[in-house]
C-alpha cells in the first residue's frame, strides 16, 4: 500500500507538468497559426496586385501589336469576365481595359444571367 501511495503524488505531478506543456504548446501554436494567416493575407495582396499588373501588360501588349484591328465585343467580354473571375473589381477592370466601368458593370450583368 505503501508504494502505490508514493507514486500516485509522482503521477499526479507529471499529469500537472503535462498540461502545462500542452498549454504552452496551444499557445505556441496559435501563435503561429496567426503568423500564418498574415502572411496569407500578404500573399492575397501580393497575388491581387500581380493580376491587376498582368492584365495591364497584356492591354499594352495587345495595343503594341502591329495591324491589329478592333477587338471584337466577344473578346473584350470574354477579357471583363475572366478578369472578374480573378477577383478584380469592375472599377479595377475598367481601368485595365481602358474601358468605361459602366460597360464593364453591363458586361458582368449580362452575364450572370
């Protein structure tokens, strides 16, 4: 009887150093879990500007293009729709295109029909 008295007071001591360590490393983890989120954000950010500036390229590049004629409207909505898909705003995409944000809004309308 005697030994089992003398080790429930050592298991109930590694049980307390256990949970202390369990919390600190909930701690930890959500620390980190944080950290991660933010640079998460960052990334969205970084992604969102780097579309805006692909698509401003790909305008300029269409517009250095030798003996190219108009783009069609099939084209320009097909550009407007794929840019929304990216996630950019109408205002956004106006300014990509060159295009007035009220056909881009019309645009994005139409086709969410």
């Amino acid at each position: 009887m005697a030994l089992l008295s003398k080790k429930k007071p050592a298991l109930e001591g590694e049980k307390a150093l256990l949970a202390l360590e369990l919390a600190e490393i909930k701690e930890i983890s959500d620390v980190l879990f944080q950290r991660i989120d933010q640079k998460i954000k960052v990334l969205e950010a970084v992604e969102a500007s780097l579309d805006r500036k692909t698509a401003a390229l790909e305008r300029l590049l269409r517009r250095a293009e030798p003996g190219r004629g108009p783009v069609t409207a099939t084209v320009r909505q097909r550009e407007v729709c794929a840019l929304a898909q990216r996630g950019m705003q109408a205002e956004e995409i106006a300014e990509v295109l060159d295009m007035p944000a009220g056909e881009v809004e019309l645009i994005l309308e139409l086709n969410m029909q």
